[in-house]
C-alpha cells in the first residue's frame, strides 16, 4: 500500500480552485447517475448527525477514521488514532493501517465496490464511507482521507467531512476525479455482525478474516455467522465460523461448524480439524471416522495433517479398549 502524505489544511482551497478549472475531463459515473438515476436510490441522502473531528495537519487519516467509528458506536479520539496509524516517517496514514485501526477499535472495515453509485448507495444506508482522494495530478499527488456522509444527485453534489471543514459540498464530477485518481478506494467501519450494503463475497470474506485476527473469538463468531447467512457455500466462512467458535471454547459448536463445512464442501481441512476436534471432546470414534474421510480425500496439499491425525485418533481409539 501506499504511503498518504496530505496536504495542509491551508492548502485546501488553492488546491480545489485549481481542480476545477482543470478538471474538465468527462466524469462517467456523474453522468451517468444524473442523466439515469437507478430507480431505487433515493435522490439525496444526508447523514448530518455523523461526528466530525477537525483535522490537524497531516492527520486526515486518524480523524477520518475517528469520524468513521464514532457514527460507527465506537468510541473515537483522534489523537489516540494517530499513535496507532499515523507515520510520522511518510507524513501520513497507509490504506492498510486505516482498516487495521478500524479492527483494533472492535469495528469489521470492509472495502466496498470502486463506484460512485456503490458509494450513494452506502450513505443512503446510513453508512459513512471513508474515502481516499488525490486532490493532487497523477504527476504531483496529494492525498487525502475525508468521509462520504451525503449527496444530491439532482444538484450533482456530494457532502465530505474533510479536513477542518464539517460539511464540505463538492461538486460530484469533482469528487468522482479525485476519488478515481486515487485508485477509488474506500471503505465502510461496522459493528460486527453488520455489513455494507453493497458489500461483495470477496471483500467480506477478506473483512471477516482479517476481523478475526484482531477481535475477541465472540466477536469473529458474530461476524463470521453473520457473513454465512448470506454467502452459505463459502468454505472459508465456514472454517473461519469454526475455529472462532474453538476459540471461544465452544467445542462443541465448534464440531458442529466443521462438520457442516466437510460435508458440504468435500474439504479435506475441515474434515481434519473435526477430527482434532472430536478428540478434544473424547469422541474417539468419531473423530477416528472424520480423520479417516480427510484422509480418503486424497488432496495432496493436506495429506500429512490427515495422517497426522488418523494416527492421533488410531492411538486414543486402542488406549480406550
């Protein structure tokens, strides 16, 4: 990821006069939603209750990701955001360390679609949407976090929290170049069990996982049950549900969520961590079945931990007899 340098705050202005005078390019996506504007998506949204935390310099990222867990129901200080995201070294915040601190403060980040309309749509759910904007050229870069909190389509407008400003109006063209020209990344800070709108399989299969690293094992279960309710055949959900529930010492749920998983996936790692799992709660029997499915599967990738517990439940089976 790269490194966000941001602009003084003071820089702000001269740098958005400049932007409108020369960003006379063709804004796709602006066009686009005015000229045709999906029948389902509400002509304006505001979301005027979201905090705000004034940037310092340099500090964009800690208060945009402030302002993100505060409408979020997490709390949120700035300053102490910026001990855990902000480089000094690079004068800035990389994408990574944002959805890293969102994790740290109890909040699943999740990256949503790269379109303007995915966007609209978030806010319309009542989701503020960190965003990252280049208020710079391609050639001469100026990066910058601000929030998504509103937008008229009719008016082609769209409402920041950005900087020192709490409710910056920019015109939507305007917007749609700087966020392009930052590669259109953004995301959106929940709480676990709740997910974007917009959200695809991909990016909450990534959100849940890198959740989970992060977050008490309660809290991952949350997330992942949550994420599975949607997307029921993803196996990595499934072994995700599975080894949070282990980790939070239901075993026994835990066994479940294997279970589940080998059988509907045909997954040699899911038939392996049943078994462990069935050993653990002296099921011997059964876990001797589960290991020798694993290793029935044949898949080469996983064959030494199959063996490697078929002997285990071999073992526990003879000392019972």
């Amino acid at each position: 990821m790269r490194a966000v340098p941001t602009a003084r705050p003071q820089a702000w202005t001269a740098l958005f006069l400049f932007l409108l005078v020369t960003l006379g390019g063709c804004a796709v996506q602006t066009r686009a939603l005015r000229e045709h504007p999906p029948a389902d998506l509400p002509r304006t949204a505001d979301l005027d209750a979201t905090p705000f935390f004034p940037q310092t310099e340099y500090q964009c990222g800690p208060a945009a990701l402030a302002t993100a867990l505060g409408a979020a129901g997490f709390a949120a200080d700035p300053a102490q955001l910026a001990e855990q995201v902000f480089l000094p070294a690079r004068t800035g915040t990389l994408q990574i360390e944002m959805i890293a601190g969102a994790r740290r403060q109890g909040a699943v980040a999740t990256r949503v679609p790269a379109t303007l309309e995915a966007l609209l749509r978030e806010v319309r759910a009542g989701h503020p949407v960190v965003v990252l904007q280049n208020l710079g050229l391609s050639w001469v870069p100026a990066w910058h976090y601000a929030v998504l909190v509103g937008y008229d389509v009719a008016a082609g407008e769209v409402l920041l929290r950005s900087g020192s400003t709490r409710r910056e109006v920019l015109p939507m063209r305007t917007f749609e170049h700087t966020w392009t020209r930052s590669g259109s990344w953004a995301f959106v800070a929940l709480p676990a069990g709740q997910w974007p709108a917009t959200a695809q399989e991909n990016a909450v299969v990534e959100a849940a996982v890198g959740f989970e690293r992060a977050a008490p094992p309660a809290q991952a279960v949350i997330a992942y049950r949550s994420a599975l309710a949607r997307w029921g055949d993803n196996l990595t959900l499934a072994m995700g549900l599975g080894n949070s529930l282990h980790a939070a010492g239901d075993k026994r749920a835990a066994a479940d969520a294997f279970q589940a998983a080998a059988l509907r996936h045909h997954s040699a790692p899911a038939w392996i961590n049943l078994a462990s799992t069935r050993l653990e709660l002296g099921e011997t029997e059964a876990a001797l079945q589960a290991a020798r499915s694993a290793q029935a599967l044949g898949d080469a990738a996983w064959q030494t931990q199959a063996d490697a517990v078929l002997q285990q439940a071999q073992a526990a089976s003879t000392a019972r007899r």
